[in-house]
C-alpha cells in the first residue's frame, strides 16, 4: 500500500501542470465570465413581483454544497470545481441562522418548526413554539403553530410532502403535526403520561390534521398498522411490524376520511406507484418501509439509472429521490452516501426547474442544518472528492483523506496510533472518514447554511436571516396565510388560476 501511496504522489506531482484548462490560462477567459456574470446581474435589477402560483421547497437535509458540486462534475468526467449545480443558478442567495431557541447547535425538529412554520423553538419539538418543553406532553396546548402546507391548504392549493425518509419523521411532521417529542412516530413510541395527558402520536396526526393533503410519499409503514401486523413486504420479519397499541389502520383510516367521489390511493412499492394513471388519483398515499437509498456500489448512486430489480426491490428513492439521506450518511461518518445523495437532489430540482416556470413558481432550496464534515489538505485542481490529500501529517507522517469529520464514528487508533488510511479501502461506499473526535454518530453543524431562491419574489431572500422568516417570505409571494395586505384583486385571480398545482415541500431529514 506504502508503494500505492507514493505513486499517488507523484502522480499529483507531475500532473501539477495540467491541471489547469488551457483557455483558463488566458485572462480574457475569466474577464468574460466576469463580465457575463455582471450583465446578469444587472438584469436582476427588473424583478420578478408577481404572485406566485406555486411553491417548491427543497430541503438537503444538511449542507455540503461544494464538495456535491466537485462530485457532480467528476462524475461528469470534469475536474470538477467549475461545475454548476442546479441552485448555483438560482439568481438570489441568503444565509440562514439555524439555531434553535434553546440549542447553539440545532435538531431538525427545531429547525423544520422554524422554516415550515415560522417560529423557532426548542429542540425535539414540531409544529409548537418555544413555550413547549421536549417531553412534556402537559406544555403543548395552546402552543400550537401551523405551517405554510396548512396556510396553502387554507387557500385552496393543493400541497404535497415528499421525503426519503419516513413521513412522520422531524422535517415533514412540523407541515401537520404538534408534538413535544419528535419521536412520538406512533402511540407505541410515546411513554404512558403523554398518552393519558390526550397528546397524539405523529402518524395519527399526519392523518386527522390536514386529512385532505393531496400527496404523500415517504417511508414509516410500520407506525401506521397495529402492533405485531406482519409487514407487506417483510411479512417475517419482526422489525417491521406494526408498531400501534390502539389498534388503528390509519392506512384505512386516511382512505376513509376522502370526500365521497374521490379517488384516493395507497401504494407501498415504486412498481405499484409507477403504475398508477394519476390524472385519475385525487388523493396519493404513498409508504415504503423506509425508503433507504442503498449505498453507492449497489449502482443506485451516480448519473446511471439501476438496473431493473436492483437497488431493495426497487422501493422509494431508487435511482434518484432526493436529499433526506444526506444527512443519515454523515450521521454515519459515510461521506461518499452523503454527498452521492447530495447530486441526486441536484437532478430533482433540475427536474422540477424543467417543469415549471420561473414567472409564476417560487423554488426555494435550502438545509436545516450543517454538520461537522469538511474537505480540505491543500489538494490540487480535479483531486478526486474522496482521494488522499497530496502530502502526509507533518506529526505522525502519515497520509490522510482530504474529506474528514470533527467528530463521529471514524475515529480509529491501531496500535496506539491514527489509523494509516493507506491500509484501508477510503474510496469504498461505506468507508468512515477519520474523525478528530469518537462518537457513534457524528453531530450536526452550528454554522449557517444557504437558501437558494428563484421565482417570484425571490430577492425577498437575501443577506443574513433568521430560519424562521423562509416560509413567511414564501407566502407574502403566493398571497397565503395572514400577511396579506399587499394582494389586490387582480393578484389573488392570478393566484387561484390553476388551484389544483402541487405545492410540494420536498422535505429531506435526519436521525439525529
């Protein structure tokens, strides 16, 4: 391996003067990008001021933008740190505070609280504001807070919630729920005074909250079908059973509550999805297990489509749905999951900029979160993503990835040393990034992340903000919710032309 190594190096060496594109090497190259740059600028200066139509918001779970944008373009065949992703191309940028009300280093329950419905508040809870306290079930009444799915729903658009995880996990659940525990998935997850106190568990207020929201699609079966009912899919095995003590179908139960002459659907496999002719579905209810992307050597990750019967059986997130698994990767220390996820909801919001328009449709991409994952070690032009920096630790002389973690589960000592990465396969799928601290899962991040805008009143997005002003932004531009005062007449027509376009919250999250 030690012979492996040092071609490494040399090979970075004699290299170092190719890796700079021959028309980067002329200076009119870069005062033309700069000019062009400018000119689109100045374009910007004529605002987009009408009413939006539709809403989109992407959610990443976690942030990671410039290492996804050098990986999109080496799987492209480029160097890599000149490529665009999609939301380099949104015209406004902003940062946001990610805190929450009672943690310097935020969850994503506080966070989804915070851009879904406006009000920050404390970790571990959804959908209530900071007078709640985690656990408490006695603390929520009252303190209910309502999101931009519920204001949408109230003015007459239709709303969806797509994620890759399960439905009633943090980031979706604060779009229907109020809980003083993200965890409480079902009532057989919730302690017995939080049910004596009359609070509900997440699934069966993804049914009874806003009972007629349009789409559904994401993971979390199990909480939705009473305790020890086999799974569909897995009708062996006990993990996957029902997890409900009051013994409710709230699959059922959400078919039941449909209006009379209403179709309404529920799938649990992408064959039965993809089957469905859904001009003529009026309601969708879409639950896989858990809709795991599985890990990049099983050929799910990339530009290629899977082969047909790959990648679990072909269930939700197969071959390209989107975001809520990068977090779950770094979480793990997993890097290469991490960030393969990360292009893959590049391609979904390139799709969605394809279908829709930038004059009547605000897309909004943004994280809920950072983590402690960062790249660096001086590497040259086009070092692959997950290569070896070109040099050694001038301490204990040994080589080291350029991609690494603060903290998390590749902490590793071997005979009283660092680990020599060189020993080990660091370019695998599942390999954990050295990390400076040891935990079984890695933390998230305090630092700001990016919201990326397009559309109608997309430079209300701009400078630094709090994370809780993005959905209250986003319904000043579709004329939803209580800040309304700036929509005359023929605004609030405009709006309701096509009241049957999805608002969906793409919505992407964690484990913490």
């Amino acid at each position: 391996m030690k012979v492996l190594l040092l071609l490494h190096l040399l090979l970075a060496q004699l290299c170092s003067s190719s890796l700079v594109p021959e028309r980067e090497k002329d200076p009119e190259y870069w005062r033309r990008q700069a000019q062009e740059t400018l000119r689109a600028a100045l374009r910007l200066q004529r605002l987009n001021q009408n009413v939006a139509k539709n809403l989109i918001l992407f959610l990443g779970d976690a942030d990671g933008v410039t290492a996804a944008r050098i990986l999109k373009g080496q799987l492209q065949n480029r160097k890599g740190e000149e490529s665009l992703l999609e939301m380099d191309q949104f015209p406004y940028v902003a940062l946001a505070k990610t805190y929450n009300t009672n943690a310097q280093v935020p969850d994503s329950a506080g966070t989804a609280t915070a851009y879904l419905c406006g009000v920050k508040a404390n970790e571990g809870t959804v959908g209530v504001s900071a007078g709640v306290t985690r656990d408490r079930c006695n603390t929520t009444k009252g303190q209910e807070v309502t999101s931009i799915l519920r204001w949408a729903k109230d003015a007459g658009k239709a709303v969806g919630i797509v994620t890759t995880t399960r439905v009633t996990h943090a980031t979706p659940s604060a779009a229907y729920a109020h809980s003083a525990n993200r965890d409480w998935y079902s009532d057989g997850e919730m302690p017995p005074d939080a049910l004596q106190g009359g609070c509900r568990d997440i699934a069966r207020q993804l049914v009874e909250n806003i009972p007629d929201i349009e789409v559904i699609l994401g993971g979390g079966r199990k909480y939705m079908f009473p305790k020890n009912t086999s799974d569909v899919e897995y009708p062996h095995e006990d993990k996957h059973r029902g997890t409900r003590l009051d013994r409710r179908n709230l699959v059922q139960a959400w078919h039941d509550a449909k209006p009379p002459g209403k179709v309404a659907k529920y799938v649990w496999h992408r064959r039965e999805l993809l089957a469905l002719n859904l001009s003529r579905v009026d309601f969708l209810l879409g639950e896989s297990w858990h809709p795991r992307v599985p890990p990049a050597s099983a050929g799910c990750f990339g530009g290629d489509a899977p082969a047909p019967g790959s990648c679990a059986k072909q269930r939700w997130g197969c071959g390209g749905l989107p975001g809520g698994r990068i977090d779950h990767g770094h979480h793990e220390g997993k890097a290469k999951q991490a960030l393969h996820e990360a292009v893959e909801l590049d391609r979904a919001i390139g799709l969605a900029s394809s279908m829709t328009s930038a004059q009547d449709t605000l897309s909004v991409v943004t994280a809920d979160h950072s983590h402690v994952f960062t790249f660096g070690g001086y590497t040259p032009r086009g070092n692959p993503i997950f290569g070896l920096a070109p040099m050694q630790s001038d301490v204990d002389r040994k080589p080291f990835t350029s991609i690494l973690y603060g903290n998390g589960p590749g902490y590793k000592i071997v005979a009283g040393e660092r680990e020599n990465v060189s020993a080990v396969d660091f370019a695998h799928a599942n390999y954990q990034a050295q990390s400076a601290v040891p935990l079984r899962q890695e933390t998230h991040g305090g630092e700001d992340v990016a919201i990326f805008a397009r559309g109608p009143m997309a430079h209300l997005l701009h400078g630094v903000h709090e994370q809780n002003y993005i959905p209250h932004a986003m319904a000043y531009a579709a004329c939803i919710g209580s800040n309304r005062g700036h929509c005359n007449a023929a605004a609030r027509a405009a709006a309701s032309l096509s009241p049957f376009l999805t608002l969906l919250l793409l919505l992407f999250l964690l484990l913490c």
